[in-house]
C-alpha cells in the first residue's frame, strides 16, 4: 500500500512534516511530489532542510505561471506519477494551486483523496484560495478538519458526517515540536533589531498586485515604523512593485528575504505584535501569544480571533488598531481546541483505519 503526499508551495511544507512523520512511525509505505509551485531555496528547499521532510521523490517543477496554466501543468504532471505509482491514497494540504490540481487528478482516476485542513471558509470567491478549497473538499473522501466551524460548514454543504474528522492542525505540531530551536533574541540581533519589535509579511493579491492598494501599504507600513521598527520578510510576490514604491526606503523598516522557519517564527515568537495577510501566520501567532493585525476584510480562520490573538484589520483602523494591541497585555493561554501538537498523529490514525476498513470490505 502506497500513501502519495503532494506538496508544492511553502506552506505545505509545515503541514506536511508532522503527518508523513506520523504515517512513517506506523511503517506506512509513502511517495512525497513537490510540484515545484515554489521553487526559490527560501520558499521551498530550506524547508527539507529544517523540518527533516523527506526529499521528494520527484519534483514536476512546474514553477509559476498564470492559474491556469500552473494548475494545468501540475495536473498533467500527476496524472503521468499517479498511472505510474498507482499510489492507494493522495493526501493534500490547505488551499494552493498544487492542492486543488492533486485533488482533480486523483479523483478522475478513482484514487482516494484525503484533505488536511479541509472545510475553512472565507466565503470570499475573489481569493483562488477559497474556489481551491471548495473544489478540493467536494472531491475527498477524507476530510481532516483544525477547527470546529470547518466541520460545521462541510456539514451545511452536505459532506457526510462519516468522511469529516476534527483532528487539530499539523501545522502547529510543528511549531511546537520546533519551539526549542527558536531563538528570538539572536534572529533579531542577527537583523540588527533592537528589543521592540514588529513583524510584517504581506502577498496576497488583493493587497500587493494592485498598485494602488501596494502604495496604501507602503504608507502604512512606514506609519507603523514610526511606533516600533519592523522586519518584512518580502515574499516573491509583490516585491517588485513594492521594492519600487519604496517599501524598504524608511530607516525603520528593515525589508529581508523570505525567512527559513526557524529564523522566521524566532522573529514572531518575540515580536510585539505582527501584522499580516497570511493564512499560517495567524494561527501560529495564536499559538505563541503575539497580538496579530491581519489587513484582509475576512478570515477562513476565525478560531484565531474567537480562541486567539488575531483581528483582522484595514488601512483605515490599522495604525489605531496597532496602537490599542502595543498598550495592551496579551492573554497568552487561550489556544483552538486539539492545538496541542498532536495532529499529525490523528491524521495518521484516520487515514490507516479509513484505508483498512476499505481493505475489508
Ligand atoms: C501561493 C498560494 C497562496 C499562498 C502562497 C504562500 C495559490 C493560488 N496561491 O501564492 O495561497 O498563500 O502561495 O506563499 O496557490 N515566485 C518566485 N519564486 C518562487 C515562487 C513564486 O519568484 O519560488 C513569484 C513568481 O513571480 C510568481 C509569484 O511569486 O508568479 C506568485 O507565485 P504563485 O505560486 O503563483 O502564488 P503565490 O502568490 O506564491
Ligand atoms: N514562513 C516562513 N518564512 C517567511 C514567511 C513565512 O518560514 O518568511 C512560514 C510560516 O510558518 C507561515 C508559512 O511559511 O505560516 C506559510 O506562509 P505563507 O504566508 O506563505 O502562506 P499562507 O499561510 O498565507 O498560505
């Protein structure tokens, strides 16, 4: 029996780490792809290095390209891997292009999918993410959910209680599991921080593409500056244009490379507050206490704000809304149910016992 786990842009790495871990504890037989989504060494290849994933077994390379044209490449590319390996189940993670094109592959060869982080919502269908995610969770078989609304909303679409499971969320495993390593005091002096400190990242494209919102950024993130000197791990996305808007042109705002992991979450973990507009940054700043703004009008993740540190933000409360969270103390002890570092090995759990009971029947 043959477990196929297809990732391909960098916040699947984290996802992933924890389940192939648990599965290979359990003698599972596994094949790892990377579609070659991300492909940069600080948006893919630092992430094996750091997290002990195993070396994918192949790379499809695909790299970037329009929606359609990465979606296609990535499907054709697993459609030749999966005839070949005829892998028993394809295990995806979260919203990205590599997920959505790994569900269709699988299920038009009658192979069964199992969905990590299935079943969020941010009901907005301006973002790919959300159509990925509709699409992905309509077509698997197994729906491993990280929060309780997830599970209420794949119960309102019709998906039969038996496919859904509440297993917590593989990508805080790894957090905790790495929490050790973090050394936020040397991440920030590396940088030449100094103790108050703010973290940003922002690449959605409702936020950097349109070169109007890109500016209102910019502003914005030179206003922060003036409370607190900020660090801006810049995703590829975006760079250009906020590079020539002057982004990184303020003595306060020190714009970087993306981050490895553990540079990364060193500077969140010590970070007074961090603004964003990422989907993992969220829960990780939930999780280790760090107030997060997250400048999007809506959250598939709202566990983050309801059991966490998270609220979401626009350029017009942003700065007041900076202002209340840095005189503020932050309540560090509330964390989403089954947050606990353990989700990996219930995905595990569901994914050997769904695969045996169908063995039997
Ligand atoms: C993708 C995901 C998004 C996720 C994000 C995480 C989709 C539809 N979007 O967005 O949900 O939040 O990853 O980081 O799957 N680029 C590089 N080097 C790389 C990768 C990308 O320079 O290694 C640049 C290219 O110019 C590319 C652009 O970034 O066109 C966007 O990359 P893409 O993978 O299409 O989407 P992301 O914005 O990264
Ligand atoms: N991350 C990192 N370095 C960075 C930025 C992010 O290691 O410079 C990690 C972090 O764990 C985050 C994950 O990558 O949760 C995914 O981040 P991203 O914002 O790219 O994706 P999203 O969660 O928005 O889909």
């Amino acid at each position: 029996m043959t477990l196929l786990h297809v990732t391909g842009a960098r916040p699947n790495f984290p996802k992933a780490a924890p389940v192939i871990a648990a599965l290979a504890r359990r003698g599972a037989r596994q094949r790892l792809v990377h579609t070659g989504q991300h492909y940069d060494d600080r948006m893919s290849e630092i992430f094996f290095r750091e997290l002990d994933l195993p070396r994918p077994d192949i790379n499809l390379g695909v790299g970037s390209g329009s929606h359609a044209e990465q979606t296609a490449a990535i499907l054709v590319g697993l459609e030749t891997e999966m005839l070949q390996t005829r892998p028993d189940m394809v295990i995806v993670y979260g919203d990205v292009n590599s997920t959505l094109a790994a569900s269709i592959a699988a299920a038009k060869l009658q192979i069964p999918v199992a969905h990590v982080e299935a079943g969020l919502r941010s009901f907005d269908m301006s973002m790919p993410e959300e159509i990925n995610r509709i699409v992905t969770d309509r077509l698997a078989d197994l729906l491993l959910c990280t929060s309780p609304d997830a599970i209420a909303h794949l119960a309102h679409e019709g998906v039969p209680a038996y496919r859904i499971h509440l297993v917590g969320n593989p990508m805080i495993d790894t957090l905790l599991a790495n929490l050790s390593r973090l050394d936020s005091q040397k991440a920030r002096a590396d940088l030449g921080l100094p103790e108050d400190y703010l973290v940003a990242t922002l690449h959605r494209p409702g936020n950097v593409d349109d070169p109007e919102s890109a500016a209102e950024l910019v502003a914005l993130v030179h206003t922060a500056a003036a409370r607190s000197e900020i660090v801006l791990p810049l995703h590829p996305r975006g760079r250009r244009v906020l590079e020539a808007l002057g982004m990184g042109d303020h003595p306060r705002v020190h714009v970087v490379e993306p981050l490895g992991y553990l540079d990364f979450m060193s500077l969140v973990r010590g970070a007074r507050a961090v603004i964003t507009d990422s989907g993992g940054v969220q829960e990780e700043t939930t999780v280790l206490g760090v107030p997060c703004l997250t400048l999007r009008p809506n959250t598939e993740r709202p566990v983050t704000i309801t059991h966490g540190t998270n609220r979401l933000a626009s350029a017009a409360t942003l700065i007041e809304q900076l202002d209340e969270v840095l005189a503020e103390s932050v309540d560090t002890d509330r964390r989403p149910p089954l947050w606990d570092g353990h989700a990996g090995e219930r995905i595990a759990e569901v994914i050997l016992d769904w695969l045996d009971e169908r063995g039997r029947e």
